[in-house]
C-alpha cells in the first residue's frame, strides 16, 4: 500500500509493504507520482543508485535526496524501482530505477519537490514495513 498526504506547504509519502527494500521501492514511485500527478512514466532509461548510511532514517533521507537530485540535475523520474537494503556494520542500499526524462506533456504535471525533511519521518523495518516522509514543496 502506498498513498500520498497533503502536509501542510509540503506533502508526505507513507508506505506499507511486506518488506523494507519493497517499502523504498514504493517511495520512489510516490516521488514521481507527486511530481507527475499520479502517472508513472516508461521503463527508457536506468539508472543504478548505491548509498550508504548508518540508520534506516537517514537511508531513506538521502535515498529520496538522490531522487531529488536525479529531477533537478538530470530531470529523471522513475516509474520502477528495484531495490535491496542490506544490513552489515552499516545500511546499504543498492538497485536500480528505470523510468524517463521528464517532460510536462508526456508526464502531467503535480508540484515540483525541493527537498526532504527528517519532520515526522518514519521508518519501521517490520514486517510489515512501514515508513512515512514529508517532502518540501
């Protein structure tokens, strides 16, 4: 289960799945639905992630850091993610997204992200898993 919420000038992500990399893997395309206002584009164009992190919070703070970067720099938005979160000395997170590069008359258009907040952050790695993240608008 995903669903996007209306938070105040921002608006947030929460996610509910069977495990923690299929819960980060849903954030992502929550990310491009807010973006796009609902839609998801093709499977064109890869783009392989790898982060580290000593916590599951800040895993998913710069995991959606990286999307927001991807947007601003490259105007990639991704309509399938495949990722593993793997537990060693530190959390690290690997996978792949696939989608396009952003164009408002292909894609719809939502509301652009600036950045990700730690307010209210959730992240439960289960099972089930859940978490939940406020994005700045």
């Amino acid at each position: 289960m995903r669903k996007n919420f209306e938070h105040t000038a921002d608006i947030g992500i929460e996610v509910e799945t069977s495990t923690i990399s299929r819960a980060f893997e849903e954030a992502a395309l929550g990310f491009s639905e807010i973006i796009t206002g609902g839609n998801l584009p093709k499977e064109l164009i890869s783009n392989d992630v790898s982060i580290e992190s000593d916590n599951l919070d800040s895993l998913l703070v710069h995991f959606i850091s990286y999307l927001v970067v991807l947007f601003d720099t490259d105007l990639f938005i991704s309509g399938f993610a495949k990722i593993e979160i793997s537990k060693g000395e530190i959390f690290l997170l690997k996978g792949i997204l696939k989608g396009d590069i952003y164009d408002q008359s292909k894609h719809g258009y939502g509301v652009e992200i600036k950045a990700v907040s730690y307010h209210q952050l959730l992240v439960e790695e289960g099972p089930p898993s859940r978490l939940r993240v406020i994005l700045d608008l």
